[in-house]
C-alpha cells in the first residue's frame, strides 16, 4: 500500500459516508425512514437490489472459486430471472396492496401473529448471520494480506455502515448503493482490462479462453442429473430459482429495496432490471477469475494463496517439506509457462495443438496434485488452520500486480460492497424488528417518533451484532458458499408460507404454522445428516436443493394437516 492508495481508499470511502448523510438526514418518521417515503425510481431500486446482493464476499469468493473450479458457479443464477418474474406478477402487487412496511408484516394479515412471528424470527437469525459475515469477509481477507488487525477492521467497517444507516435508514442506503455500484463496477472493468494487458504480448482474448477452456474452466452449463454436484443446469434452475424467489421475495433486505419503489411499476422494472444484468455480472466476475488463472499460467504463483499458512508454516518442523513442495512448484510454473507459449503459438498459426494442449493439462494436474499435498501439511501443521485459499487468490493477484493506486481503488470496492450489504442487512433487521416483533407486541399507544426512534435503536443494536459476529466468526471453504448454505437452510421454509399464503386460499394458520416449524427441523436434519458432516466435496446432497425441499415441504404438509387434523377441529369448533 503506497501513499497514494490510501488517499484513494479514504476519499472513496468519505465520500460515500459524508454523501449518503448529507443527502437524507432528517427522517420524519417510521415511513420515511423505512420505506424511503415511496419516493426511489425505478433505475435506482435495481442498482439497490443488485448492491445488496453485491456484497464483498462476491468480489473476493467468485473468482477464487473460477480460478479453482471454473465457470460452473454461474448455473447457481440460472433461475434468478424467472424468479424476478414471479416477484414481479405476484408479490409486488401483493405487497403494494396491503401497504406493508415488511414482508412479515403480510403473514399476519394472511395467517395470524404466530406464523408472522415465526418468519420474522427465522429471518432474524439467518439475516443476522450473513450481516455478520458481509463484514467478516472482507476483514479477514484483508487483515490476512496487508497485516491489519481484524477486530479494528471488523469494527472500523460496521462503525462507517451504522453511521449513515442510523442517520437516514433506507434513503441513505439507497443513495449510497448507486454511489457503491459506481465504484464498484468501475473497479472490476478495469482490473479485467489490466489482466488482460499483462498476457503475453501475442496473445489474444481468444487464446486465453482457450487456454483456460484446454484446463476445464470454460466448463458453463452441466446437465448432471446427480443430486452430489452442487452446481448444474437442474440444480442452478430449481433449487437456484426457489433460493432466488425467496431471498428476492421474502428477506426484508431485499423487499426494502423495492418497497420503496414510487409505484407497483417502478419496483416491477427495478426487479426486472436486477433480473436482466445479475446473471451477465456475475458471468464477468467468474470470466475475471479464469483470466486470473491465465495469468498465472505465466507468471509466478503461490503453493497457497492464504498468507497466514506460509507463516505458520515457517514456524512449524513441517518447513523443509513444504520448502521442497515450492521448489517443485517454482519448477512446474518454468515448464508451463514455456508449454503455454508453444500452444499460444501454434494458435496464431490456426492450429489446436492436442499434444501440447495434453502436456498443459498434465502441468496444470500435477500443479494441482503439489497444492493439494501442501494442504495436507498445512493441516498437520495445525488442524484448527483454514488449508482452502480460494478466497485469497484475487486479492493476491490486486495486491501483486496492480499498479499504484489502483490497489486502494480496489480496496475501496471491496470495502464498498462489504458496507453495502450490510447497510441493507441493518436496514432490513432493525425494520423487522422494530415493526414485526417490537410494536406488534406493545399494548400501549406510542408516537410516531417514539417508533422512529426505536427503529434507529435497533438498527444500531443490529449493528453491534453484527459487528460481535464478525469478531468471533471462523473462515469457511469458501465465504460466498457459506453464505449461500446459510440461506437455503432458512430460505425454503419461509418461501413455503409465502406460496401457500399467496396460491392456496384454503390452508389457514394452524397447519401452516406447524407445516412450517416441522419443515424447519427437518431441513436442519437433512442439512447435518448429508451436508454438514462430510467432508467438502463429498456431501450427499446438494445445498441448493435445500430450498426446494423446504418449500415442497411447507406446501404439502400444511395442506395435509389442513385437510385432515385442523380441517375437523375446525368442525368441531
């Protein structure tokens, strides 16, 4: 980090606080504060919706995830824009209708107190977590990198996104989104641009792909029917869309956004303009971390991206073992980088050359063989140590090779999108919280402000939660799964009561409530028993199906218990 990085990284960041306090101070109250007075266009709920989901875990995970495993990771979006379609022709409307300040806030009027407190409580819980780890993510990564101290980071980010979350609530999180997305965008073009620059000097867009596609990484769309894969065509289209539709459609983080809308129409079209632009976005995150694995085909690369194994393996008797490893790798790297020039070569001669394509893959196999190995010491080393380092490799690569100046760009991108995401994640709680548990259950009357007030409380509450969570929290495989599997452990249940409360008119409050609390435990069962205890990679079921199977369930459990227990108690009452 030069002088000129930091300039560039407190600027960005000033700004975007200082901005976002100044444009909405002065809320009047729990209206303006919670739904931003109906007054957000269009253009700026979509670049809200698609800020919130932005969080700095997607710009450090995804591609450390395609430089690792490819392409695949895309088919996880592929059913987000027909979900934003079924948001657009059922819950909006819906929601507009009963003029609701959350989506909780719906299932009292559907059900009763009980099925709405239930939602909200498990919105809570899963919503609280992933606000916590939206700033854990990038504090880690960075404190692991630059040296810095990751409580201070954790607190120093959760302190700037409470400022003006408490000051001007979803106002002040919408303006700064579209600053955030600015930023952040900008950030990614040009780093794209620059790794690109840094290829070989003959060698073209194309031949990268084709390198990259020779190793398996241009590998986009899988027809697997297995249900082990966690990422296929089937998989990304069902599950994905059931995690999409209820995210979208029911976390309050992201019905804020578009509740704010100024008419049913202008929160229609930000959806859809969310459901036109995620799945090319996150498209070109993933291209950009097979272009860092490109790269890397010619320049020096790490046996581990995670600076924190190389210290503590020095430190350990396993440091001649893993010396011998990187000597091997130092090796390896001379080989491929010469192999990679020949095929490059023979590609501006028109020429796919199968042997020297065969010796590459080869190269990239034995490459990969010595990191797995390098795990394996890391983790006699120390158990406890993270070994996986898919969320170190791009923030390497920036720390690197960057130039001056854009390393604090790239920062503030990263710290951009981390306060992004929470501020919606805060927003989203402290409105939960303060709407659907705390004034549904005071008996006496209280002023507007009074309430104004309390929602400011909470989302500063929250926002030491969140900052608490952040301190404690461990580093998972990969941050950007973790918090996928965090949500489809809650997602499909509370999907489930909005599409029986929404489709199926003749299913009333008691079957949907214990459809819904049965449904939750055997999702947590399912999730130990064929998820949690294996080891990464050998899960018996895919984490997307999670969300599927919980809302199937809600659906037919609480249509059978409606038919048959509670339809006769009804009778008989």
């Amino acid at each position: 980090m030069q002088l000129f990085d930091w300039i560039v990284l407190i600027i960005t960041l000033l700004f975007i606080v200082i901005y976002g306090v100044w444009k909405t101070k002065g809320s009047k109250n729990v209206e303006d504060f919670i739904l931003g007075s109906n007054e957000t266009p269009w253009h700026m709920v979509g670049l809200s919706v698609m800020a919130t989901q932005a969080s700095a875990i997607t710009f450090l995970s995804t591609p450390g995830q395609a430089y690792h495993d490819g392409m695949g990771f895309v088919q996880f979006y592929f059913g987000l824009p027909i979900a934003m379609i079924v948001i657009c022709l059922t819950f909006i409307p819906i929601y507009h209708k009963y003029k609701v300040f959350t989506a909780y806030e719906y299932l009292e009027k559907r059900f009763d107190v009980k099925t709405r407190s239930l939602a909200a409580i498990l919105f809570l819980f899963q919503r609280g977590l992933g606000t916590g780890l939206t700033i854990y993510a990038p504090a880690i990564i960075l404190s692991a990198l630059l040296g810095w101290n990751l409580t201070y980071m954790n607190i120093v980010i959760g302190i700037l996104v409470i400022f003006y979350t408490v000051s001007g609530g979803t106002k002040a999180v919408n303006v700064t989104q579209k600053q955030q997305m600015f930023v952040i965008m900008s950030g990614m073009f040009i780093t794209f641009f620059l790794i690109l620059h840094f290829l070989p000097n003959d060698m073209t867009f194309s031949n990268a792909l084709h390198i990259a596609g020779a190793n398996g990484k241009m590998n986009i769309v899988d027809f697997s029917t297995d249900p082990e894969e966690k990422y296929t065509f089937w998989s990304g289209i069902t599950g994905g869309f059931f995690l999409a539709l209820a995210y979208f459609g029911t976390d309050q983080s992201q019905v804020g956004r578009y509740l704010s809308g100024k008419s049913v129409r202008e929160s229609q079209m930000g959806l859809i303009m969310n459901g036109l632009l995620k799945v090319p976005m996150q498209f070109f995150i993933l291209l950009t971390g097979v272009m860092v694995f490109v790269f890397f085909q010619f320049n020096p690369v790490p046996l581990n991206f995670n600076p924190n194994n190389k210290t503590m393996i020095e430190k350990s008797k396993y440091k001649n073992e893993y010396h011998d490893l990187e000597k091997q790798l130092e090796t390896l790297s001379e080989d491929k980088k010469v192999i990679n020039l020949l095929y490059i070569d023979q590609l501006n001669q028109d020429y796919d050359n199968p042997i020297l394509r065969k010796e590459m893959v080869a190269l990239s196999t034995k490459e990969k063989d010595l990191r797995d190995r390098a795990k394996e010491i890391i983790h006699k080393a120390d158990s406890g140590n993270e070994t996986n380092d898919k969320d170190y490799v791009f923030f390497h690569f920036i720390l690197h090779y960057l130039p001056k100046g854009l390393i604090g760009l790239l920062l503030a991108v990263i710290i951009s999108a981390a306060m992004s995401s929470t501020a919606s994640g805060l927003n989203a709680l402290a409105s939960t919280t303060a709407i659907d548990i705390y004034k549904r259950n005071v008996k006496e009357d209280k002023t507007e402000t009074h309430y104004l007030n309390a929602t400011k409380f909470f989302t500063f509450f929250w926002g030491v939660v969140a900052i608490l969570f952040a301190c404690v929290g461990t580093l998972f495989e990969n941050l950007i799964q973790l918090v996928n599997i965090v949500g489809s452990v809650f997602y499909g249940t509370v999907l489930g009561i909005f599409l029986v409360g929404f489709y199926i008119k003749f299913v009333k409050a008691k079957a949907i409530f214990y459809g819904a609390f049965i449904t939750q435990l055997t999702i947590f069962i399912i999730y130990y028993f064929a998820i949690f205890i294996y080891p990464s990679g050998e899960e018996k079921l895919g984490y997307l199906w999670l969300n599927f199977i919980g809302a199937m369930m809600v659906i037919v459990l609480s249509t059978l218990l409606q038919s048959t227990i509670f339809k006769k108690t009804e009778n008989i009452a």
